[in-house]
C-alpha cells in the first residue's frame, strides 16, 4: 500500500521538474557585451549593402567604430537603403573618385547623437563628417513638420523613414533617398552659346567692276566742249578780215 502512494507523488515531482527545467533552458540568453560595430547593425536590419559596402570601401565603417568604442562622442547615421540607390540615375556611383565616396558616406554621418525629439532643436546647417556645411558644398538643412524629420541637400529632399538602432551614443536612421551633397554632384552648368555663323555674301551683293563711277555735274560741265563751235570759229574769221582791210 505504501509503494503504491510513494510512487505516483515521485512520478508527480519528477514531472514539476522536469517542466520548470525545461521553461528555463528555451528563455533567450542574453547577448554577449561587445564592441559597438555599425555595419553589423546594419547587416541585422537588412536591405543596407549597398551603404555597407561603401562604408568598407571607403573604410568609413572601421573609423566609425573607433570614434564609438574608444570615446564619449555620439554619432548620428543616416542609412539609405538599397532601394535609395536604385533610384539614382545608373552609373552615379561609378563615376565618383574614391574621395568622392567618401565625402558621399561621411554626408550621412553627423558628429553627435540625435534623438528624434532632437531634431525639432537643432540647428541649420547641420554639420557633418563631410564638413563644409557654412560654404554650401555640404549643407544639410533638417526640418520637421509633426512627427514627420525632412531634410535637404540642396540637390535632395527626404525624411527619416524608420528608427533603425538607437542606444544613447549612436542612432541609425532609415532613409528612402540618397543624400547627394553639391560638393559631390554639382548641376551641370548650360553649354556656352555657340556663335551664330555669319551669312555668306551672295555674288549680287558684291560690288560690281562693271559699275560705271559717278561723275561729279560741275566736272563734267567744265570738261565739255563749247555747245556750238563752228559759230565761234565763223566770228573769229570775220574779225580778221575786217582788221587786215582796215590796215
């Protein structure tokens, strides 16, 4: 009768267990404390490769962890997607310098951490990695309308589309367009006017060898002979006769 008892509350006891083992176990363990490394962040949220791989090329990604990892200073990103550069014309990226990409990445990188509540504060130009905002080259203006942050190039307009990552030091944005800075990307100024060719002379407007030249009426006038010679020459002979009989 005893064994009987005993052996349903052992039963009962090894199942408790056996479940609250087996609850603890499937708890997610928590992640391991590392260095902040922003094209990891990146890679976790998806549709980034094309701004990480220009992070990599430009080595912007490893001077970015340094500045996060071995000081205090915050960092803002803005993130387009992959998206975003699809949407530029084709051969953009292409026809940039290496210093050029550089500049591209480090226009999406702002010197501080900024918060979303922030942004209603701050102040224009922003400054960024880029540098260059007070000339124009790199000006970043951001605005917000509600809870809607705009910002401007220049030669860009977008908004933040998403809260990528945020940790009290850095804050990584989605944005829907690339931003084209005017160092980068200047507009084409229009081709200089092309002198319009002068109208060939036609053969009737040149001068003609043929023309006969004017004549001035005086000239003419004093070139002419007497109007009526032989009366002239008739009183000239009647004069000598009379004075060869008068002598």
């Amino acid at each position: 009768m005893m064994k009987q008892l005993v052996s349903p509350v052992l039963l009962l006891i090894l199942f408790l267990h056996c479940t609250r083992t087996s609850g603890q176990s499937s708890a997610p363990a928590p992640a391991p404390a590392g260095p902040t490394n922003v094209t990891a962040i990146l890679e976790k949220a998806g549709q980034y490769t094309t701004f990480i791989r220009l992070l990599k090329s430009t080595q912007m990604d490893d001077r970015i962890n340094i500045q996060l990892n071995n000081s205090n200073q915050g960092l803002t990103i803005f993130a387009p997607t992959d998206n975003a550069f699809s949407n530029l014309k084709a051969g953009t990226l292409n026809s940039f310098t290496d210093q050029q990409k550089a500049q591209l990445v480090q226009f999406h990188v702002v010197s501080s951490f900024l918060s979303t509540s922030q942004f209603q504060t701050v102040s224009n130009p922003v400054s960024t990695q880029a540098g260059g905002s007070n000339s124009g080259d790199f000006s970043l203006n951001i605005t917000t309308s509600g809870n809607q942050v705009n910002m401007t190039s220049g030669l860009t307009n977008t908004s933040v589309a998403n809260t990528v990552y945020t940790d009290g030091q850095l804050a990584v944005y989605q944005i829907d367009q690339v931003l084209l800075p005017m160092g980068v990307v200047r507009p084409s100024a229009p081709p200089p006017e092309t002198p319009k060719p002068k109208k060939a002379a036609s053969p009737s407007d040149a001068p003609s060898d043929s023309t006969p030249a004017s004549v001035d009426s005086s000239d003419a006038t004093r070139l002419c002979f007497p109007r009526n010679p032989p009366i002239t020459l008739s009183f000239a002979v009647a004069v000598a006769a009379a004075l060869s009989l008068w002598l």
